[in-house]
C-alpha cells in the first residue's frame, strides 16, 4: 500500500459527497475546507427540491454551525466567497435514479469533473420505515455506484457503511464483505429486489384499504424489523446498510471502491477543536437522560465493550483510504473503531457520568441543579421486565390515589401509561443488541493503513485515526460530556 501526502492529494480535486447535510458529512467538508484550501471544488449533493431550498440547506444546516468557527475566523469577511468558490450545491436524492439530478448541464459537469465521491447518505434511525430505509440505504448505494460508473475521472469511491452490519455478532468480528443472497442466522433466499417488492406490495395493500399515512408508517416500521430478524439482523438500519453493502460488491466491477465502517460516533477529539457534537447519537442519549435526572435504570452489561469512536477520528480515516486506494482497484474494509485497540465499558461510561455531572450538574428551567445519582443496573431482559411491571403498577396505584372521582379523565391517563410503556418496551427491544454486544471489531486493515500512513509521507498531525491515543478518562470529562452539554442539552 503506498500513501503519500494527503494535502497534496486533496489539491485541484473535484469531490462529490452525498447526504452533504449530515453529521460526518459536515465535519469532512470543514477538514477539507480548513487543511486544503486548493481544492478546485466540492460537489455537495443534499436532498432538495430546487437550487433554492438546497441554498438554504446548506445556510441552515450546515454553514451556520459553530463547526466552522476556526474557518470563519480565519478568513474574516472572506468567508461566504469562499464557500461559494469551493462549494457547488446539487439537489438531488440518492434513493432515484441518477441521485435525482434534475439538472442535465449539471449532471454532465459533475461526470466530467469529479475525482473522488464519499457517499455519506443514510438515515440512521433504527426504527426507521422500510420502504425509506430500503430506498435511502440499499438502492440508494445501487444509484450512488452507477452513478460512479458514468463519471470518466473517478478515481476512488469511499462507501461509509456501519461496523454493526455484522448484527449480534460475538468475539472478534472480522473486516469481512457481504456478498448477495448472505444473511446472519443462514436462512436462504434474501433476495434483494424481492425485498422492495415486498414494499411495494404491502403498500399497495394498505392504500387500497384505505390506510392512513399514520398506519402505513406504523405498518411500515413494523416490516423491517421483522423482515430485518427474518434474516437474522436486529434492526431496520443494519439490516438495510448490509444489503448496501452486498450490492458495493455485486456492481462495483473494477472501480477502485473501499468501504469505511465506523463504530459508535462521538463528539470531536480534536479538531476543527474537542467535544464538537451535533444531534442525540446512541450513547449520548443515555448521557441526555441521566444528565436530566431521567435515567434511573440501566439494562446491559456493564461489563461489555462499548466500541465509540470520535468522529473527526472517523473523517480522518476517510481521507486517507480515499489515498491509499485511489486508482487502485480493491475489495477492502476498514473497522474504524476502538473496542480492540483502546477498549472502553459501560461501567466506566457510567462511573464517568456520575462524577461529570455530580461536579458540573445541569440546570434546569426552573434555574435548580439537578442532583444525579447511581442508577438501577439489570444485566438481563427478566429482570427489566419485573423492574417495568413494579413501576407501572406503582404508577396505576398512584393514580388511583389521586382522585377516583375523575373516571373519564383517570381512562385517558391509563391509556398514556400504557403507550409510553409500549414505546419504552419498543426503544428497548431497538437497543438491546448493542447493550449486550458481546463483539469486538477487529481493525487490522486499519492498523495496516495506520503504518503505511505513518511510513508514507501522510501528514499523521493533521490525519490522525488511532485510537490508542485517547484517554477515556480526560475525553469523557473533559471532552465529550462538556460537548453534549453545550451543543446538545436544551
């Protein structure tokens, strides 16, 4: 594998990066922005009806943000020409046919011109509709190769999947492809295309009958879980990300093609400054509860790996495969994760939180400190069961107590009790797999791609990706929480 250096690389390139609005996608437009300036241009495709709505996309929801603080500094009034300079917007959705490009002279420039394209478009929600997830994950990496295949300088494309692809997998999971027709629990017959007729039949059942959009995204969301564990994975979400990933390898024929798998993505290590953080991701909503005072019982392991990963750490290692592999043909995939190299559990996430908070507690909106405190810990699905059914009927006695008078309105509040019981026993079901993650991800073709940067002329100051060099203790308390606290508390 040979690397050189990473700024030269970038320089005078054309770059296409999908799903422009997103977490990641935001902080490698930032690095490239800020590092490389001599780029010649960033196509960012984001989803958007018209040139009007994409411009107040990226104003909104990308350029406005305190990520690009130290760039804004930096160029003063300059700003705003730059990123116009830089920056071209192409509204589109990578769940159609050539990304949904409306714009022919566009569409031609952006075959002519682009060298690199990083597809970040997902969604990432668990419990997300099939027929969106299977649109936006699975085919929408079909459109992203084929668009790929049209344009005639392409040089490498870098497919940004999940580490958790490999399901409930245990003891060491291997940077392994997904072929068509695999599956997790060896039940044959996936079939990919018989999976959106699947969609489009129930469907079409459900709008012939009359459902409202409510039951059809209730109907929705229920199909891919369940079709989800017809194969053996948990979830919508990884379910549908595998599927992607068996079509990379199905149509990527002789583009050099690599697939980055992160693990679990937290707040910036280090650049464009520490603790950076934009939406609630899988562990920072156990820290936005417990922070609150609302996490008064944990269900997991606490003993069990929790693979998280900075995600600036997470860019880093996009930008040097995107080198390392361009012009290169190869069948490769990067766990970039820290569960094998640098290894953190649950229970110092917890004893991490309790010290954080009891020193730094939230305020709340009547101006009082919350007081945190240990939480319920059960280690198994029993136990949280009997945990639910004490408090609810704790929660009905207290009910009764209150007034027997009011029956109409004590019918309303049963029937509230009940709901969010469900959505608690629903969310709970969605997260067990990773709470219980007996897994840890092997990254050797990461520590590979980490010694040839290292003895390649990479710029490893400014493209750093080893997890070894972090101290859980000091991120943690000095780093991430503080970060949630001010980007992602309200």
């Amino acid at each position: 594998m040979e690397l050189g250096s990473i700024l030269n690389f970038l320089q005078d390139k054309t770059i296409l990066v999908t799903g422009a609005t997103g977490f990641l996608a935001k902080i490698l437009l930032e690095k490239i922005l800020r590092v490389q300036p001599n780029v010649k241009k960033l196509y960012l495709l984001l989803r958007a009806a018209d040139a009007k709505s994409a411009t107040h996309r990226l104003h909104n929801e990308i350029i406005c943000k305190d990520l690009f603080r130290l760039l804004k500094e930096k160029l003063g009034s300059n700003f705003n020409s730059f990123v116009w300079e830089k920056c071209t917007l192409v509204p589109g959705d990578i769940s159609r046919e050539d990304l949904g490009l409306e714009d022919s002279i566009l569409k031609e420039e952006i075959y002519n011109q682009t060298d690199v394209i990083v597809n970040l478009a997902a969604t990432t929600n668990f419990d997300e509709r099939y027929d969106i997830s299977l649109g936006l994950n699975t085919f929408g990496v079909k459109h992203v190769i084929n668009f790929a295949k049209k344009c005639t300088k392409l040089e490498v494309l870098v497919h940004v999947s999940t580490a958790y692809v490999c399901g409930e997998g245990e003891g060491l999971v291997l940077e392994n492809p997904y072929h068509l027709g695999d599956s997790l629990n060896g039940v044959v017959g996936l079939d990919i295309d018989a999976e959106e007729n699947v969609v489009r039949d129930k469907l079409a059942e459900l709008r012939q009958h009359g459902a409202t959009e409510y039951e059809i995204k209730v109907v929705m969301k229920d199909l891919g879980i369940s079709r989800a564990k017809l194969y053996g994975w948990p979830n919508t979400y990884v379910f549908t990300k595998a599927m992607g990933e068996m079509l990379v390898e199905q149509l990527k024929g002789n583009m050099s093609v690599v697939i980055v798998r992160p693990t679990i993505v937290t707040s910036t290590f280090k650049e464009p400054f520490p603790g950076w953080a934009e939406g609630v991701r899988t562990i920072d909503s156990l820290a936005l509860a417990y922070g609150k005072g609302k996490l008064t019982c944990f269900l997991g392991d606490l003993k069990a790996a929790v693979d998280v990963i900075p995600a600036d750490m997470v860019v880093n290692a996009i930008l040097v495969t995107m080198v390392a592999h361009a012009n290169r043909p190869s069948d490769i995939i990067y766990h970039v994760g820290s569960s094998v190299r640098k290894p953190l559990r649950y229970i110092n996430v917890q004893d991490y939180g309790f010290r954080y908070f009891t020193a730094k507690p939230w305020i709340n909106k009547d101006g009082k400190p919350v007081k945190v405190g240990k939480v319920t810990v059960l280690s198994n699905m029993d136990s949280f069961r009997r945990y639910m059914f004490i408090r609810y009927i704790l929660m009905l006695k207290g009910l009764e107590l209150a007034n027997t008078a009011f029956c109409q309105f004590f019918q309303g509040t049963y029937l509230d009790l009940n709901r969010k019981i469900q959505i608690v026993m629903r969310l709970v079901d969605l997260y067990k797999p990773y709470l219980f993650f007996k897994g840890v991800f092997d990254d050797m073709n990461s520590e590979k791609l980490r010694v040839a940067a290292r003895q390649g002329g990479v710029e490893t100051d400014l493209f750093y990706f080893d997890p070894k060099v972090i101290d859980w203790e000091d991120y943690f308390l000095n780093t991430h929480l503080p970060g949630i606290v001010k980007y992602i508390f309200k």
